[in-house]
C-alpha cells in the first residue's frame, strides 16, 4: 500500500492519479478526503495528532508526505516540527519509507539564480527556518540509519490554487483585470507543473536506490522572466499583458486589508532576483522532459476552461 498524507492538495490529487500505475491500493489521508480512484482507502485523520498519524501510516509500504498547512507563519511554527516528527516516529515504527514533497525557502538568497541539490542552505525568512528545520529533523534521521526516505524539492508552481502565478496573473487576466508580479517583473522565475510534480514524486517514491537523498523534481529549463510569463498567459487567454508591479511597500499598505500578504512579504526576495530552479539531476537520471513553459500555459488554460 501506498498512502498520501495531505491528499486533498494539489500535489496530493494528482499524485493519487499517478500511483495506479504503481500500486492496487491508495490510502488517501486528510480531514475530508475524497476519492481521486475508485479503488482509493480514504482515511480521515489529523496528522497533527501523533495517534491518528500512526494509524493512517500503518501498513504503508510508501508514505508521500504532501500536506500545506495554511500560509500563515504562527500554524507552520506550530504544526510542522510536529506534524514531521509523527510521520518520522511513524514511518520507522511501521518500516515504511517516506517521500517528503518539499520547497526551496530554505536556500540562500544569494544562490536563488541557479538552484541545485547542492545549493547552500541558509534561510532568509522565518518560513524558510521552519523549512530548514523539518528537512534537517528527517535527513539526520537518514544519516543515523533509522530512516529511508527522501526528499523531493519543487519550484513554485505553475497552476493549482495556491500558485502564486495563478492567483497574481492568470485569474486576474481571466477576470479581465490587470495582472500583478512582485517587485521586479524582469527577473528571471521558473515554475513547475503539477503533473510534472506530481509524476516526479511517484516515481521517486517507486525506485528504491533513489532514496536516502534530495531531488528537484522534473521543471522546464526556460529562462522566462515574469513580464514573459505574464506575455505567454495573455496571449493564450487571448488578453492585454497588462500588469502592474508590487512592491515591498504596497503588499505592506495592501496588508492591512488582505492578510495573507503580510505573509508573502517576508518571501519577496524570490522575486527581486532571478530565481532558476535546475532538475538536470533528475531528468538525466530517469530520462525525462519536463512539459514546456508555452505547453504548460496552453494547459493550465484548459484547466480553468478559457
């Protein structure tokens, strides 16, 4: 058996439609879960709660830990140390191995132009600490023989609702409205698609020497900057690339009235730079071409049926 913890996100729904091809059972774990396949368990827990984590990782041979915790810095601080020790203490108990679906807010700003497997760790948010925390708590568990697991490291993504991308330019474009970028919209930012995500991940967590260390998950190589991103929706969309550019000191003002971005505002580093997330690792290894930018945005057009 294969289980997903956080099943109801968007890597969790299009991991579950992946795993077929891998395994006869799916164990969907989340508060509410829903079925993605026929054949899918569905398995209501809190994995928060240590009792619950270990009774939703029993008898898994592969565990994906994929859950997001609302983007509110108090909930991480409060949820994820704990959260990665139930599913750690779980998935040795249970001889199970982990796949931990990770981001890259715990890099070095100064490194975010081109990001490999190597690239420093140095956090330079609170976000980014809490990160860091997490994937040292799991790999120090690897490092003493306790654990087999890996961690699989995505880009921001392209598409799915909590993409930035999605909510800062394609709904807006949709909606007839201007587009926003953060800070700097001629820097260089690559994203993910979810499907590429998602089939990185179930083939990692399906090849068993891939364990045991970090991977970038499968992301396209083009070197897009964000008034490009924002050209190639508009085009698709058939709309005027019009956009208007965030700064530091407007997300604060806009803060008082929408908060989620006071908490994107401690991460806008991302976009004062060039951001290249590099998977070479990955794609040589298991020979795989990630869907194109100009693919990808053709796609996720479809998927909000424009």
């Amino acid at each position: 058996m294969q289980t997903i913890l956080g099943a109801g996100g968007s890597i969790g729904v299009e991991l579950a439609k992946i795993l077929p091809a891998y395994t006869d059972t799916i164990r969907l774990v989340s508060r509410k879960p829903q079925k993605i396949n026929t054949g899918d368990e569905l398995f209501p827990a809190d994995i928060t709660n240590a009792a619950d984590t270990d009774e939703a990782i029993k008898g898994s041979e592969v565990v994906y830990l994929t859950v997001g915790f609302p983007y509110r810095l108090k909930i991480w601080q409060e949820r994820w140390p704990a959260t990665m020790r139930n599913v750690i203490d779980s998935c040795k108990k249970h001889n199970a191995r982990l796949v931990f679906f990770d981001n890259i807010y715990m890099y070095d700003r100064d490194h975010l132009h081109h990001m490999t497997e190597e690239t420093p760790v140095r956090p330079a948010s609170k976000k980014g600490a809490i990160r860091q925390q997490i994937a040292d708590t799991l790999m120090n568990e690897v490092k003493q023989g306790d654990l087999t697991a890996l961690i699989a490291r995505s880009a921001d993504f392209t598409n799915g609702r909590s993409s930035m991308l999605h909510q800062l330019v394609t709904d807006n474009l949709m909606k007839g409205k201007k587009a926003n970028w953060l800070v700097n919209a001629d820097k260089i930012h690559n994203f993910t698609f979810v499907s590429d995500a998602a089939k990185g991940t179930a083939i990692l967590g399906n090849t068993p020497n891939a364990f045991n260390q970090v991977w970038h998950l499968p992301t396209d190589a083009a070197k897009l900057t964000g008034r490009q991103w924002i050209e190639l929706l508009a085009a698709e969309l058939n709309a005027k690339p019009r956009y208007s550019v965030l700064s530091n000191t407007m997300l604060g003002l806009l803060g008082f009235f929408m908060p989620v971005l006071k908490e994107v505002k401690e991460m806008t580093y991302q976009y004062d730079r060039d951001y290249f997330f590099d998977s070479t690792k990955f794609n040589e290894r298991f020979s795989y071409t990630p869907v194109t930018a100009k693919d990808a945005v053709h796609l996720i057009t479809l998927e909000q049926g424009a």
